[in-house]
C-alpha cells in the first residue's frame, strides 16, 4: 500500500523533481517521528488511552471474543488490520501525544457495531453501571471544583486550585454555565430514561457512556476553557521567545517539540523556524532537565539568551541558545556597549 502510494505521488506529478523533494521530506518526518519504544510514550499511552477510546473499547475487545470462529470474515478482519498498524505506531513514537489516538475510533467502531447483537444483558447492565458511577462522580467533582474557584469556599480547595494556575484571574460566565447546567440536566434526563424503561435498542448499551463522554467535553468546555487556555497556550512563551531573538537572524533550528509547539511559537511569537540542514544560528530546545548547553563548531559557541516556560508547568523548560564567534567575543569593540538580552525566570 506505502508502495502504491508513493509510486503514484511520483508519477501523478507534473515535475518530478518536486515529487522526490516530498517522498524524501515524507521519509524524513517519519523516521524523526518514529523509532524504537521508550517509556515515557509506553506511559503516556497507558494513562490516556483507554480514557480516549471509552466506551469504544471494551466493546470492540468483546467483539473479538464473540466472533472467534469467524475472525478471519471481512467484517472482522478489515477493522482489525487498519487498527494494529495504528495501534504498533502508537507505541513507536519519539514523542508522546494523542493525536493519533482519533485514527483508532473509526475500526474500533466497525467492530463495536458487530459486538452489539452479542452482548449479554449482564454485560450490558454492567457497563451502564459503570459508566453511570464513573461520569455522575467526575461530573460532581469538575461542578465542585469550579464552584471552589469561583466563590473561594471551600478556601482550601480554591487555594489548591489556584496553585496549580499561577497568575490565574478567574472570570464568571453566564453563557457558560448556563450551557453546562443544561448538559448536566440533559445527562440526568438521559440516566432516567435508560434506568427507568429498560429500552430494547442494540444501541442501548452505549448510551449512557456516550452521553457521559458528551457531558464531560461540554462542562470542560464552558466552566474550565478558560483555565485550560491559560494552563497549556504557549502564547506568553511563544512572544517571549520572540523578544529575546537577535535583531538579525536567519532561522530557528528546534530541538525536541512537538508540531503542536511549533505551531503555536510561529503563530504568537511569529518565529522563522529552519531544518537540520538550513544552517540556523539559533536553536530553541525543549528540556524537562538542564543538558547544559549544545557542542561547540570550531570556533563558534553556542550561547544561553533566554529561557521560559508556561506558569502551569513545572517539567517542561524552553531554552534558546544563539551561535556566537568566540574570536569575537573574546575581544570586542571597546566603542561599542554590550546589550544584554532578556532572561525568563
């Protein structure tokens, strides 16, 4: 399939120089992007995973179970072969993220739809049970804590909330809550009607884990949006970064972040990123711990000129170093004075 794919991008484009440029630039990203399995991609996928997939998964794994003498049938099969592949991947990225996770959905679903017309009606008391504990617990607590950040009481829990949120200014909306008390009594209406009159659709199983998943997106959506945009927007870092840049550069090479990142610096900090091989005078890396600064070229010396971070996050560290020549630098114009770049704490 890679072969077919690649055969006709080089052969369906008009200048086949430009189709070479973007099979090699293909490969590149994927051998940045993927290599052997490392912990903290294992871990992440571990923790958000399953979150991710529910109720998707558990149904899709009984179909599995249900369908075992027909595993090989097309209905079985086809899902099965677009999910492993995605599934091997998942594990094999340099850098943990979710993306990839919505390209488990569609298969997991196709096989899901299978397992409906299997599922006993114990299994399917239990995951209502389950998904009805799980999301009326967690939708008490996100409404217990945004009424904590809004009136300060319980004062220890606001406290709590706001040290995870530094510099954090809270605003009342009644849009907003007025959207979330509308989800939450649309949630309770749903949990009526399916405890209340045992329905007999092949959908009924899903449901309430559907409507639950609904109900949390909605409520973080409209009672926390604001907490999240100031706890993972790069837009402080991003223009910081900016400022600290020299007057004259030609690019920036970075080290370690993720697409996400980068669009987010180019957007706020309107930042020239470069290539490995573009040959940056900057670099910008992304750290959890201090690796101290890159090698030396001859007598050039990578040089600290700033470092930032987002309040809410305490592992990650940007740091930007400018390529500096130490012949210069050991002996500079006495009739010029030294300007000192801004420094992030």
């Amino acid at each position: 399939m890679v072969s077919a794919w690649l055969a006709a991008a080089y052969f369906g484009a008009a200048d086949r120089d430009e189709a070479v440029a973007f099979i090699r630039e293909w490969s590149r990203y994927d051998r940045r992007s993927y290599g052997s399995p490392n912990m903290a991609t294992f871990g992440f996928n571990m923790r958000n995973l399953f979150l991710y997939t529910w109720p998707v998964w558990p149904i899709a794994g009984w179909a599995w179970i249900a369908w075992a003498g027909m595993r090989r049938a097309p209905h079985v099969a086809a899902p099965l072969a677009l999910l492993l592949p995605v599934l091997v991947l998942l594990f094999l990225q340099r850098s943990a993220g979710d993306v990839q996770f919505i390209l488990l959905l569609p298969p997991m679903a196709v096989l899901a739809a299978f397992a409906l017309p299997t599922l006993a009606r114990g299994v399917i008391n239990a995951i209502d049970w389950f998904a009805l504990l799980f999301f009326t617990i967690f939708g008490g607590t996100i409404w217990f804590m945004w009424v904590a950040k809004t009136t300060g009481w319980p004062p220890r829990i606001a406290r709590n909330v706001f040290r995870q949120l530094p510099g954090y200014q809270h605003e009342f909306t009644i849009a907003a809550v007025v959207l979330a008390l509308a989800a939450t009594v649309a949630w309770v209406l749903i949990v009526r009607w399916r405890l209340s009159r045992a329905p007999k659709q092949i959908w009924r199983p899903v449901v309430i884990s559907a409507a639950g998943t609904t109900l949390m997106w909605v409520m973080a959506m409209t009672l926390w949006l604001p907490s999240i945009n100031y706890g993972k927007t790069y837009r402080d870092v991003a223009q910081a970064a900016a400022m600290a840049l020299p007057p004259a550069y030609q690019c920036v090479q970075p080290i370690r972040m993720g697409d996400a990142q980068l669009a987010s610096f180019a957007y706020f900090g309107h930042i020239r990123f470069g290539g490995p091989n573009d040959g940056c005078d900057v670099l910008l890396r992304h750290d959890s711990v201090d690796y101290g600064e890159p090698g030396n070229i001859s007598h050039f010396a990578w040089r600290l000129i700033w470092e930032g971070r987002r309040p809410a996050d305490r592992d990650e560290r940007f740091r930007m170093y400018r390529l500096v020549d130490t012949a210069r630098a050991v002996h500079p114009r006495p009739d010029l004075p030294r300007r000192r770049l801004p420094r992030q704490p």
